[in-house]
C-alpha cells in the first residue's frame, strides 16, 4: 500500500516510522510519504490560507494551492502544467518526480491513468484501483471500523490535513467531480487544531489491517467493534491472578474453553449494552443462540424481531402491532 499525506507539518509524520508501522515499512508492507503544502506555492510568504468568503472569524485554506499538490500527487490527467515544487523538502518527504516513477513500476502512466483507462472517471471511479482521497472533516460522517476494514484493501490513499477553519469546499467537490473515490471523516465529536491527528488515527486503524503487518493475526479478529458482531472487546487480565487483593474472574483459570469463551461472550454483550446500546440494536438476531437470547432479554432487549429493540419500545412488527389490537 502506498500513503501520501498532505500537511503544512509534515514532520508530524515522522512518528509513523516508529513501532509496528515503522517495521511494516521496513518489510516493504506499505510506504508513506509525508508532504510539505507549502511546496506548491509561489509566493514569499507561502500562503495556504485566506479569508472566508462572506465573512467570519479565521482563515480558509486556498484551492490553488491544495489543486496544484493534488493534481501533482494525483498525476491527473489533462490539468494545466503545474510547477514542480522546490528540492527543500523535508527529510520524510517524497518528491513528486520519485512518486511518478512508482507509479510507472506499479504499472501506471506518469499521468496516473491505467495503461488500458480511457479516460479519468475511469481510472479513478470508486472500487477501481485508483486512489482514494480522504479529508478529515469534524462535520463529516464518522470513521469507524468498517471504514477501516474497506480502506486496509486500497492500493494507494492520499490523506489530505485541514488547519485553521478548514479547506475549501470545492476542493473534495472538484476531485469527486474528476472520479476520484474522495472520502470526508470525523474521528468524534470534537473539533482538532489540525487533521494531523485525526489522520494519525486512521493512518493507524488502516494499516494495522493490513495482511503480515499483525505478529499475531489472531489479535485482531475479536477487537472491539470487528467482524459481523460490533460488539465492544470483554475485559482483559494478565498475571498475576490475583494483585493488591484483587482476583481475576476463577473462571479465565478453570481451563476449560468453552466456559471462557461463553463468559467472555456475556461480559461483551453486558458491557455493549452498557456503554454502547446503540450496537446491540444493530445486532442480527438471526445469530443469536439461546444463551444470547435469554441474556439480552434480561438486560431489556426483544429480539423477535430482525434486530434487538428495548422491550419499552413500540414493535415495528406488523404480528405484534395486530396481537397488541
């Protein structure tokens, strides 16, 4: 997998050379590439940024400049000539003439068409092999698991970090408009200084998907919020059994499996319901075993129904809405 980042701090990034990314990139598993914005400007004081239009307090980031480093990164193809950007980049950063190369050995053509596209929308309409364009955006949709399992199987992402009061809006509007796949997310419901750490987290929760990237592959597979059942992870121990007079669950020590397995499965679902209701109501009831069953309904779930509702809440059943008359 190939990551480009975007950023007035690209330096940011060098983080990303540290811990199980820094070795997934020593084993070849993905290259990520940092990029000063300020590249691609041409004027003394490297402007990003300007005044919204229409008025309101702080600055907006300008389109020329975010244009020109996308249409260089993004090798689009028939754009107005764009200058390169200048050799003072950052140690961790990628020039653009070394990207093009790789593009060419990853069987592209230095515009970053496919060899066989006709035109643009083809080379980059969603679930083709081009890249995939992601801003984070506080008033976007929210990035979750699923996002990350999608994007884990991308060839190339291009993250792009807002600052001040943002990008303007046409910049993810022009790109989806030429085909690429662009996607906007929010990490929670709370406003960042900069899209350096939002990307920070999915740069994360992408890359750790990848295939060989895990020591372990199983360390992933019952995660919180992971496979066809989001629920959240059970609670975890380690040894000792028993520290400053407090014991682990006997259970987790009885050796037997299938009564930890069964133990851990109640203590997701209890503590899902607790935290996250939301997630038991997005359950599939058809999964769901005697045992699930009997425990949802206690903790005042009903689950005759496709997915678990409060037992205080009206049916959406026609059955019941006509046994209720």
């Amino acid at each position: 997998m190939q990551i480009d980042i975007v950023s007035v701090f690209p330096e940011y990034f060098d983080v990303t050379g540290l811990s199980l990314l820094g070795k997934a990139q020593e084993k070849g598993l993905v290259a990520i590439h940092a990029h000063n914005l300020r590249n691609w400007t041409h004027d003394v004081h490297h402007s990003v940024d300007d005044t919204p239009v229409g008025g309101g307090a702080g600055m907006v980031m300008k389109p020329e400049v975010w244009g020109q480093c996308l249409d260089d990164l993004l090798g689009m193809p028939d754009g107005p000539t764009q200058q390169q950007p200048p050799s003072d980049q950052t140690a961790n950063t990628a020039d653009v003439n070394g990207q093009k190369e790789a593009m060419k050995r990853s069987g592209e053509k230095s515009d970053g068409t496919a060899a066989e596209a006709d035109s643009p929308a083809d080379s980059y309409k969603a679930g083709a092999a081009g890249p995939v364009l992601i801003f984070p955006n506080p008033s976007a949709p929210l990035f979750t698991q699923a996002d990350a399992t999608e994007l884990s199987r991308a060839e190339r992402l291009v993250f792009g970090c807002g600052r001040y009061e943002g990008y303007d809006a046409r910049i993810p509007d022009y790109y989806r408009n030429q085909g690429i796949d662009v996607r906007e997310y929010s990490i929670g419901d709370y406003v960042l200084n900069g899209g350096e750490v939002a990307v920070s987290v999915m740069l994360e929760a992408i890359t750790r998907l990848l295939p060989g990237f895990m020591g372990n592959p199983e360390s992933i597979v019952q995660e919180s919020y992971t496979g066809d059942e989001p629920l959240l992870e059970y609670r975890q121990y380690t040894r000792p059994t028993t520290w400053r007079g407090m014991a682990v669950p006997e259970i987790l020590t009885s050796g037997d499996h299938g009564k930890v397995d069964r133990f851990r499965r109640d203590e997701a679902i209890r503590r899902t319901n607790r935290i996250r209701p939301d997630l038991i109501a997005r359950l599939d009831c058809s999964t769901f075993n005697k045992h699930d069953r009997r425990l949802l309904e206690d903790l005042g779930w009903d689950t005759r129904e496709t997915h678990p509702r409060p037992l205080d809440q009206p049916s959406n059943s026609m059955d019941d809405q006509r046994a209720v008359r």
